[in-house]
C-alpha cells in the first residue's frame, strides 16, 4: 500500500485559532443582534461552520431566516475571521496556510517547503 497523502491538524497544535474564530463569530452575532458568549463558543469546538451557526441561531429571535440568508451569515463569520487573521505572525499565518492546503485538497509538499525555514 502506497502513502496516498497526510491530513495535519495544526490548528490548537502549532497555532490557535479559537481566539479568532470567537471573535468572528461574536462580531457577526452582534450585528444580528444574537446574544454570544464563551460558553456558546465552547459548544463550538470541532463542530462545522454551518453546525456553529445552527448552535448560535438557537438564541436567534428575529424573522425566519432562509438557507441563503444562514449562508450569507456564514460567509459573513468567515470573512471577518479571515481579516482577524491578519494580525497573526507571518510564522502563525504560515501554519494556517499549511492548514488550509491540506483541508483544500492541495498538493502540500510545495507550499509546506517554501513555509519551511531552512
């Protein structure tokens, strides 16, 4: 059997995240006017983009809210996440490039050894 590729999870290993995914989510929850805490966030942890937001809509008391609009508020989270991202150093925003490679489906092994000090 011949190795096909590797999954890394580098997120909480090398670099946390979390910091930056609560506050992207906190963001986007106060703008919407949804009550979000850290003890929602917690309920967060290893659950996807669309589950997250499912959990935080659960303290959700406006209109009905359509498939597109709950997908226009995920992508909303994740843009602000991405810009918060923007204030790692280069070496924590090097690991996430690493991390968003592999999760892309990317070839790793050019990016991994152009991340790689010498």
């Amino acid at each position: 059997m011949s190795l096909k590729g590797l999954i890394f999870d580098l997120d909480g290993v090398i670099v946390f995240t979390d910091q930056y995914h609560y506050k992207a989510w906190k963001q986007m929850s106060d703008k919407k006017g949804i009550y979000f805490d850290q003890e929602i966030n917690n309920r967060l942890r290893g659950v996807s983009r669309m589950d997250s937001l499912e959990i935080i809509l659960e303290r959700y008391e406006g209109p009905l809210l359509s498939d597109e609009d709950k997908q226009k508020m995920a992508e909303e989270k994740n843009e602000i996440y991405k810009k918060l991202l923007e204030q790692m150093t280069p070496d924590q925003r090097s690991a996430i490039l690493a991390k968003m490679t592999v999760t892309n489906s990317v070839d790793l092994t050019v990016k991994m050894d152009e991340q790689l000090p010498q």
